[in-house]
C-alpha cells in the first residue's frame, strides 16, 4: 500500500472520505444493535465486563492493575463509539442497565 502524501489534496480528501464511510457504518451497525433490547442488554453486559466504571488499581499488583486498566480502555473507547453513533444510544445503554439493577 502506497503511503498517503499529506500534500496531495486530492489523497488527503479521498482518505477522509474513505474514514467517514467506515465511520458510518459502524455507526449504523451500532444503531440497528442498540434499536433493539436484546441489542442493548449485550451492549451493557459488555460495558460491565469491562469494569468502566471502576478502579483498575490494584495495590501491590502491577500486573493485576495493568490487566484491569486494558479491560477498562477497551469500556472506553467502547463507550466513545457508543456516544458517536448517536441517537442517544449510550445512554439508553447506560440506563437501562441502572434500571435493571434496581
């Protein structure tokens, strides 16, 4: 694969539009996963694998820190994705996974 000239505008164009079409569609992937329940509950249930919103330090344990800090980056950028797909997805995601616990 040739590299991209970053001034050649017309390389730089073609990329961004190519980004923005893969962009797309994992957005709409995401959308059509969270337009259903189901959907939706295994969006949660991966999230709270992820441990996002918990500690990842472990005292004395580096190597149990960094293991949890790897699952907790991936609830991020999951989390990221979720919040660029639109349509309010993460938090209907987040919030029927509250209501659920209740």
């Amino acid at each position: 694969m040739m590299a991209t000239d970053p001034y050649d505008h017309d390389q730089v164009s073609e990329r961004r539009t190519r980004r923005k079409a893969r962009a797309s569609v994992e957005q709409l992937d995401l959308q059509w996963l969270g337009a259903d329940a189901r959907g939706r509950r295994v969006l949660a249930r991966i999230m709270a694998m992820t441990g996002l919103m918990q500690a990842s330090y472990v005292p004395g344990d580096a190597l149990t820190t960094a293991f949890r800090e790897g699952q907790r980056n991936i609830g991020i950028q999951l989390h990221a994705v979720l919040t660029n797909a639109g349509d309010g997805l993460v938090d209907k995601v987040l919030s029927e996974t509250i209501a659920s616990d209740d």
